[in-house]
C-alpha cells in the first residue's frame, strides 16, 4: 500500500545519524523507528507481544492468531505497527463497523460499509512498556484515521482500569459495553475522527 507510506506521522523517524564504517564509509541501516501498516506476514509477531501483554492479565487475548491473520489479509490499512530497527514493538489492530455500537458480532467481522472504526487491540511489547509508547502510537492512529475519507468514529472495548488511559487520549465513555469474553465486562468508549478534510489539506493526506 505505497500510497500510506506518504502520510507525514507514517514516515520513518531517524533517531540516530547514520552509522558509519570503521573506515568511515556510511553502512547500511534499519529506520530507528518506522511506523507502517501491518501485513500478515506480521502475524506471529503481534501475536507473541499480544499473548505476553494479555494472558498475564485477563487469561485470554482479544485476538487470537487466526483472527489476526483474518483481520490482517481483509483491512490491513486499518492496523498501524511501530517498529524500532525492523523489530515490532507495538501495534493497533482495526476493523470496520456499521452500527452505533458495539456487539458481539464485533469480535470477527470486519463491514466494509462501515464508519466506525472497532479498535480491537493496543499491544505494546514488554521490554517498551513504561515509554509513552502506547499514547504515542494511538495518538498517530487516530491521525492516519482522520485522513481515511470513510471513517467517522473509532470505537473500543475495555476494561476499567484502561478507562483513564483512553480518556487521555482523547476517547469519551459511552457506558457498559454489551460484548462480554467470558467473566469479563468492559466499557465501550469513543473518539470522533470527523474533520479529517480539514486535516487532509493541511496535512499532505
């Protein structure tokens, strides 16, 4: 997908100079840091960081590697990955969604028809955490969502310990959620990505 490689907050971030040869000739090196769509390739990538971040905590992940796989291969462009000289080190997995909100049925399915956008998981890999690094990738998401002509709202599911942490990325309570995974109950929370015109013309989008 070249054309996503455009967006300003995709770009690559340089954040060492080049390395350089004991004879001083410039080598070769990975992008400090990159952030970039996700493939399925991807996959077992995400899915170990995922499987560390969750199982510790809840017993299961939101999504299991054939459903990241299945996501992966159907709206890729709705994933985002940070990758720190070519390793994973955190990641957003999207789909789309047509109703006002969430239900079961928004674990698997992805609408192509749809405006909203189900955040089904934010992962960060272990030896990351503590950085900033998930505000930072979820502040770039909700960027490249706004230069998406099709999406209007982003959508997610959490627990409530999370809730302050989405709040301050700038997502807004709609109350209990009606999706449940197994003793485990969540609060549905939003963010309006409206204005994204606006943000297209400004923005290089």
């Amino acid at each position: 997908m070249p054309a996503l490689s455009t967006l300003p907050f995709l770009k690559p971030v340089h954040l060492r100079p080049p390395r350089r040869s004991p004879q001083g000739q410039r080598r070769h090196t990975l992008p400090a840091s990159e952030f970039r769509c996700l493939s399925p390739e991807d996959a077992v990538s995400v899915f170990e960081i995922e499987r560390e971040a969750f199982i510790s905590v809840s017993g299961d992940c939101p999504l299991h590697l054939d459903e990241i796989r299945h996501f992966l291969n159907l709206c890729p462009e709705l994933s985002l990955g940070w990758f720190e000289e070519g390793r994973l080190v955190a990641f957003i997995i999207g789909s789309l969604w047509d109703q006002e909100r969430l239900s079961q049925a928004a674990l698997t399915l992805h609408k192509p028809q749809g405006t909203a956008v189900h955040i089904h998981v934010l992962a960060v890999h272990r030896t990351f955490r503590q950085q900033g690094k998930g505000s930072i990738l979820m502040w770039r998401y909700l960027q490249y969502l706004r230069c998406l002509p099709f999406a209007r709202r982003a959508l997610l599911m959490c627990e409530d310990f999370l809730v302050p942490f989405y709040q301050k990325c700038g997502f807004e309570a709609l109350g209990p959620c009606e999706v449940t995974v197994g003793d485990l109950a969540f609060i549905e929370m939003q963010h309006s990505v409206r204005g994204h015109a606006f943000v297209r013309r400004n923005s290089g989008c």
